[in-house]
C-alpha cells in the first residue's frame, strides 16, 4: 500500500511539474508557455516598429524644419555646400550667362521704374518682385521692367549652392533682385574684352555686391545696438547729445 501511495504521489507530483512547465501565472492569467513566447516576440517586434516609426518621423520633420528655415544669404561667402562645393566655381557659371535674355528678360526691355529693390537688411529679404506688387499690369505703356529673384535664378542655372549665390549677388549687390538694366551694365563689363568671361571684372563686381550686402547689415546691426545702448544706458553721452538736439529742434520750432 505504502509502495502504491508512493508511485501514485510520484506521478502525480510530475504530471504537476509538468503542466507547471508548459502554464506561466501572469495578473491571474494562464498562458501555454509556447504562446506566451510568440506574445513576447509579437511585442518586440512591434515596439522596434514604433522606434523605427519615431525615428523616421522625427528625421523628417527635422528636414521640412531645415527647410522651411530661411537660409542667410551672405552672397556665397563663407559659404559651402553638402557636396563641399564653395564659391570658387563662380565663373563657370557667370560664363554661361552671355546676355539678359539667358536670364528670362527675351522681350523688348521696359522702363525702369522709380521704385527699386530694397537691401536686404531693411526688409529685402521679405519684399516681392515688383511683377507681383499690387497694380503691376504688364498691358499698360507704363508698365515697368520684371526683376529677378534668387529662385528662379536658381532654376535658370541650375545650382543653388555658394557658386550661384556669388553670381546673383554680384548682379543684385545687397538687394534681394536683379534688374535687368544692372545685369547687362554687369555683362557688358564681364565681356568687354570679346567673347571670354574676364574674370578679374567679375570678381570686381562681386566684391562690390558683397561689400554692399556686407555694409547694409553691419549699418543695420550697428543702429540696433545703439537703440539697445541708449535703452539700457539712458545717461550715456550719445543719448545725451540726441535729447540736446530734439530739445533744440522744438525751441526752433516754436520760436517760428
């Protein structure tokens, strides 16, 4: 009896083991043991899907931001692009450009116009071409000549990196457009010597492009820190001398 009892709780106690084996206890669940390891498979391969998700949402989202963040134009200075490519490339570009109509401007040319392109600094860089002002109408006798801005310019010549900024800026100097009464004053410098780009007078007109775009900014940059100096520092000298001078002008003005 004994030896029966035995083998019975022997056999039992295995079965047990056994059935232990293939059960796993979680939050008062039982699963077989080879689901549970498909479920824990199933969870790792979703939860590299989600990172690889994340991370390609977060990739692109960083490029649409670098995107759509306005580039400085610093006329191809300083300037290179992914492919290391830097301004010294210029000329091969400003030689493909032999007359305005290689720009767009194929039509017989139009009047100037008084109003002119704006610098850069002072608002240039958020103004529209003068064909999309309000009341431009091209039908009309007094309609004015088109400027050209950097983008399409990009499209004419098919760049968009240091080598092209350098050109535009020595036809627009510190504005941000062409005119076409500028640009063939440029060629006209740029080929005076015969069909050959003459280098040392393109390279003239871009130091004077970037000398004018550099100049803008650093007037602009130095009127604003004064504004923050005088603000900061009302009893300073030059805001002394500035209040001395409006004073003046009102007592001018009222002994009138």
């Amino acid at each position: 009896i004994i030896g029966n009892n035995a083998f019975m709780l022997g056999k039992h106690t295995l079965l047990s083991t056994k059935n232990l084996k293939n059960t796993i206890s979680s939050n008062g669940h039982f699963y077989n043991n080879d689901n549970y390891s498909a479920s824990l498979h199933a969870k790792k391969k979703k939860k590299d899907i989600d990172e690889e998700f994340v991370a390609k949402i977060r990739a692109e989202s960083e490029e649409t931001l670098e995107d759509a963040t306005p580039k400085f134009f610093s006329g191809g200075l300083w300037d290179s692009n992914n492919d290391g490519q830097d301004a010294s490339s210029s000329p091969k570009i400003a030689s493909r450009i032999r007359s305005v109509k290689d720009l767009g401007w194929k039509l017989p040319e139009k009047r100037q116009g008084a109003i002119r392109p704006r610098h850069r600094a002072y608002g240039g860089s958020n103004e529209k071409p003068i064909q999309l002002k309000p009341g431009y109408d091209e039908t009309s006798e007094l309609c004015v000549e088109k400027w050209l801005d950097i983008e399409t310019f990009y499209d004419i010549v098919g760049d968009s990196g240091p080598a092209a900024d350098t050109v535009f800026c020595a036809f627009a100097g510190g504005g941000a457009f062409c005119e076409r009464s500028v640009v063939e004053t440029k060629l006209q410098e740029w080929y005076s010597s015969g069909k050959t780009l003459d280098e040392a007078a393109f390279f003239k007109s871009v130091n004077q492009g970037r000398l004018e775009l550099g100049a803008g900014w650093s007037f602009f940059a130095a009127i604003n820190l004064l504004i923050v100096y005088c603000v900061a520092a009302p009893t300073n000298p030059i805001a002394l001398s500035v209040g001395t001078n409006v004073e003046n002008a009102i007592l001018w003005y009222k002994a009138l």
